[in-house]
C-alpha cells in the first residue's frame, strides 16, 4: 500500500507542470552572449513576466533568489540597513523562525527592535505597532498552525505610522490571496510546489541593501549566477497556484475538515483559530507526546509533523505554541496534518482508519 503525505505544509509535492517546464532548460549562463544563454536568458525572461502577471506586478520588481529564507533575509537585512537611524524593526512572536533569526540578528547589530505578542490563536494585532516604527515584518499565515493574519490592517496601520511593510507570504499564497499594498513579499518555491528558489517581490521605488555583491544580475539586489532552473520552476507553480487556488482550496479544505473532525473524536484540541489556512489541521494532546504520535504514523505509512522538534537530543517546544500561550504538557503533544493538491479522497479514508488507531494505541504521557 502506498504511503499517504499529511505534510503538505513543510514542502509541498513537485508539480507536474513545473517538472515539465525543466526537462528542456538550457543550462548555460544567462549572462553568455552564445545561443546557449540566450536561450536560458529568454527562459529567465519569460519565468519573471509570468510571476509578475501572477502577482499583479512590474517584471521589475521581481527578484529571484535561492529560497523563501533568502528572500526573507534580502528584505529584512536589505531595508533595515538603509533604514534612519533608531529606526524601529517590529514583528510577532510567532513568526517564522527566518524572520525572527533576521531579526534577532539585526537587534545584535544595533538597530531597534519590538518582538509583539501574540493572542491564542498566534494571531497578530496590527494596533500593536508602535508610532516611530520604520520596518514592520508579519506572516500571511502562520506555518505551523496555518492562523491567517491580519495582513491588510497590519499594511495600513504600518503605513499610517511610516513604516515599510514585509509580508512573509512563504506559507499560504496557494490557498489565499496576498492582500496587495506591501513593500516587500517573500515567497519559497518548495511550499509551491516548485522544489526550489525564492521570489521576493520589491515595490518599485524601495531600494535595498544587497547581501549579495559582484554583477549587476536581478536588478542589482543580488549577484551571482542566475539559477535558471529555479526561475522557471517556482514561476511556474507560482502561476498555477494562483490559477488554481479557489477550486484547489475547496478540494483540500474538505479533505483537512474531515481529518479535523476525527482528531477532535480522539480527544484533540484544535489550535490555530477559526482563521485558518484550508488544509490544515493541527491539534495539541495533553496526554501525548506529539514526536511519538508523529513516528507511530511514519511506520504506519502516513507523514506528517508536530510543532516540537528534536534537537541535540531533546524535545523542545514550538516557540509559535508557547508566544500563543499553551502549557509545556501541550506544547509537546502537538501534530499537524496538511493536505494538498495531490492528496485524494481514498487517502484521506485510510489516513483516518490509521490516526485512529495510532492514537488509540499511543496514550504516552507528555
């Protein structure tokens, strides 16, 4: 029997179509003058118009980079360092763990840093954002528990007070819109389906310090070879995600509901609010371990993840379940399924029949 993947959310399945868009790709330098880098220049070209038109942007404000963690880094790193002096950083504590590592390091460097708390659902408060507030940096959706934020009023209270805003947008874009008016957007090609790279969006106008220095590729703000491949793989799935969102979100937010209502019958509580991205379902056990959960299904045929981790040898919380206020005892009894657009009915069926008994079995104190 074949294994069944609830994990959509730590990397989404490669797409057909982006595997497809790769095969032909000329692996040459796009830079290269000869047949071979006009080809992959155009196949670069044509990769930055179609996520422009995705994203309802200028080609020049596209800029391609490695991953969603770079894209998160070239914003935070690259606005903050042109930032006036004692110019204040704001983000959440929930936020992902490369933008909170962007910013603890900024705070290290010297510049003015607010880490705001966050309310049961790891849900932001954009009237948390203080006057004199300079770069604001907020999720579309939380990663690990899918809450969607409030990014429009988080973008208007920002600008409001001055401030340039970032919207970390690696989790959620294939599910729902990216509320339009921010400065900066990052998005990764794995979430997408693409496998690889990172797109961050530039609002014409802002300017940013590159981490980056050598040629003048991507508009100046990175240099360096041009990963091609990349390019056209995440602009690829990119532009299907958005093509596709609406059914495809219909599709696996009535697979995620099902497994929602089956891990409430064992005796889980749901966390993350009723704001929440689609596919997810995401509970927390008082009563058991969320790492033994996670392992008794591996062997059962069914990936998923829980909100702890391992690490040197021992089992940590989640740093979003602790900021959204959960003892330690739940903390670590936490799992995470997320469906996605390869997941079936027929799966979705037997994944239940196996978390059933899975959970029926693993009563370990936490």
């Amino acid at each position: 029997m074949s294994r069944i993947y609830l994990d959509d959310a730590g990397s989404a399945p490669v797409l057909s179509e982006v595997a497809a868009a790769l095969r032909e790709l000329s692996s040459a330098n796009p830079s290269s003058l000869h047949a071979e880098g006009r080809s992959a220049r155009t196949a670069l070209d044509r990769a930055r118009d179609s996520a422009a038109d995705a994203l309802d942007a200028d080609r020049t404000e596209i800029t391609f980079t490695s991953s969603g963690t770079e894209s998160i880094n070239l914003a935070l790193f690259g606005a903050a360092r042109r930032l006036p002096k004692g110019g204040l950083i704001v983000t959440w504590a929930a936020e992902h763990t490369a933008v909170l590592g962007a910013v603890r390091r900024l705070d290290s460097e010297g510049h003015s840093v607010e880490i705001a708390g966050v309310d049961g659902s790891a849900r932001a408060d954009a009237d948390s954002i203080p006057r004199g507030a300079a770069l604001v940096s907020i999720g579309l959706a939380n990663n690990e528990l899918g809450t969607i934020q409030p990014v429009s009023e988080v973008i208007a209270r920002a600008h409001e007070v001055g401030a340039l805003v970032h919207v970390d947008a690696c989790a959620g874009p294939r599910w729902i819109p990216v509320p339009p008016g921010a400065d900066l957007v990052s998005f990764s090609g794995h979430k997408l389906g693409a496998g690889r790279g990172g797109i961050l969006f530039v609002r014409d106008g802002v300017r940013l310090e590159p981490l980056l220095y050598g040629g003048p590729q991507e508009w100046g703000r990175r240099a360096g070879f041009e990963d091609v491949s990349a390019g056209v793989a995440i602009a690829a799935a990119l532009s299907l995600c958005v093509r596709d969102r609406d059914a495809r979100a219909r599709a696996a937010g009535s697979q995620a509901a099902r497994l929602r209502e089956l891990l409430q019958e064992m005796g889980g509580r749901l966390i993350g609010g009723g704001q929440r991205l689609p596919n997810f379902a995401t509970c927390s056990f008082a009563d058991r371990r969320g790492e033994d959960v996670l392992l008794a299904l591996d062997i059962a045929g069914v990936a998923a993840s829980s909100g702890s981790a391992c690490a040197s040898g021992s089992l940590d919380p989640s740093h979003v379940l602790l900021a959204m206020g959960l003892g330690l005892d739940e903390a670590l009894g936490s799992l995470r399924l997320t469906t996605g657009y390869a997941t079936t009915e027929d799966e979705i069926s037997r994944a239940q029949a196996i978390i059933s008994t899975v959970l029926t079995r693993s009563g370990v104190s936490a």
